[in-house]
C-alpha cells in the first residue's frame, strides 16, 4: 500500500521567515496531494492540494509544489505569522482513501 | 453550508464496553470517511462508505465496523474496547469518494477507554 514520509517532525520558524515542509510518497499511481492544518482540538482543515498534471499551484502565502518522477511534494508558507503555528499534514489519495504523512508541529515565534 | 459535524465530542468509556460515534456529513455529500488519529500512529484510514455501501477498509480489527444510512448519515461501532482505541475518531465528507476529490474533516470525536 501507499507509504507517506514526511520531514520535519517539528519546526520551529520567527516570524516573517519561510517554513517549509517535505513529503515523499511511494505509490506511483497516487495522483492527488492535499495539505491539511490541524490546530488544536479540531480537525484537519485543508489549506491547498495540487493534482497530479500541475508542478506547482499557489495561495497566497502558501505554494505547494510535486514532482512526479521523484515522488515528492512540498509546503512553502511565506512570510509566517504566529497564526500560521498548527500541526500540517501531507497526505496522498489512492484508491478511495487518503494516506497521511505523520505531521510537522510548525512553531511561529513573534 | 453547515460542515462535518460528528457526536459525541468526548466519551468515556471502560475496557470491554462498545461505542457509536456518529458523523454527519455536508450536505450533498454522499461519501462518507473514517480514520483513528493517535499521537504514536498518526493518522489511520479506517474504512469508507457511499451509497451505505463500504467501498474501502483500512487495516483494523473485526471490533471496527460501520455503516451509512440512505441520508448519507454514517456511524462507526467499537466494540469490546481497548485501552489502545483511545484516540481521536475524525470523519470526512466528499460529493462521491472519487481519488482527486477533495475530504472535509468534521471536529472529532475524542474518546478515552479507561
């Protein structure tokens, strides 16, 4: 089955710099890759998903970007803010369901 | 549009008892999925419906079980409880399942088997 790895576990950023966040994936028939942002006592929420015929997409202050060929894709959130401190999920869908990577805890310092 | 709402929120529970977790999903929405989210697993597929037919099953014990109702209403049962099922049990919604469809999360429902 599909297998997600995702790198950092933690992340500590100040303000206004960038974070970035790094997942790979092993099953070459996944074709759909959404981002989720957990805070605490909720559920994830999605913040952008890239499918697998674009390279990049962009929101703001948040861009995600896949390379197919080598199996990864990654979170770029620009100019953070203490907002922006949750526990983000990469996850990859194949076959009805969704397999996640096991989450960074991102930490904005003012 | 209203969101995922799932009920309860937080339960308590002993070793040996069951439990239902209930899940409503946005409107529309006719797929319905579970997963286990704990601090050593993360977060695990536990199986999918739609159309209150199970599509998909993740890899859990026989104790894990649900169903979907005709108004796309889900439930999970857990039945003889363990103290490893403590976690959080999120549902997510999607118009039909299909894999680049986009899954909202409902809050959860926190239990805690002691």
């Amino acid at each position: 089955g599909e297998n997600v790895e995702q790198h950092p576990s933690t992340l500590s950023v100040q303000e206004g710099d960038s974070a970035v966040i790094k997942c790979t994936y092993s099953d070459s028939a996944s074709n759909y890759f959404p981002w989720y942002k957990q805070e605490l006592g909720k559920g994830p929420q999605l913040i952008i998903d890239i499918r697998s015929n674009v390279g990049e997409k962009k929101d703001q202050r948040i861009a995600v970007t896949l390379n197919k060929t080598a199996k990864h894709f990654s979170l770029h959130i620009t100019e953070t803010q203490p907002e922006d401190s949750a526990v983000y999920f990469c996850a990859a869908a194949g076959s009805n369901k969704l397999t996640f990577g096991g989450g960074t805890r991102v930490l904005v310092k003012p | 549009k209203a969101g995922v709402t799932q009920t309860p929120r937080y339960l308590i529970k002993t070793r040996g008892q069951q439990v239902t977790l209930s899940c409503s999903p946005i409107s529309g929405h006719r797929s319905v999925s579970w997963y286990q989210q704990t601090p050593g697993q993360g977060l695990q597929f536990l199986f999918e419906y739609f159309s209150e037919t199970q599509r998909n099953k993740g890899n859990f014990p026989g104790r894990f079980s649900g169903r979907q109702f005709s108004n796309s209403r889900s439930e999970m049962n857990v039945s003889t409880l363990e103290l490893g099922d403590s976690a959080l049990y999120l549902c997510a919604s999607s118009l039909t399942g299909g894999q680049q469809e986009t899954q909202y999360f409902g809050p959860g429902t926190r239990l805690l088997v002691l």
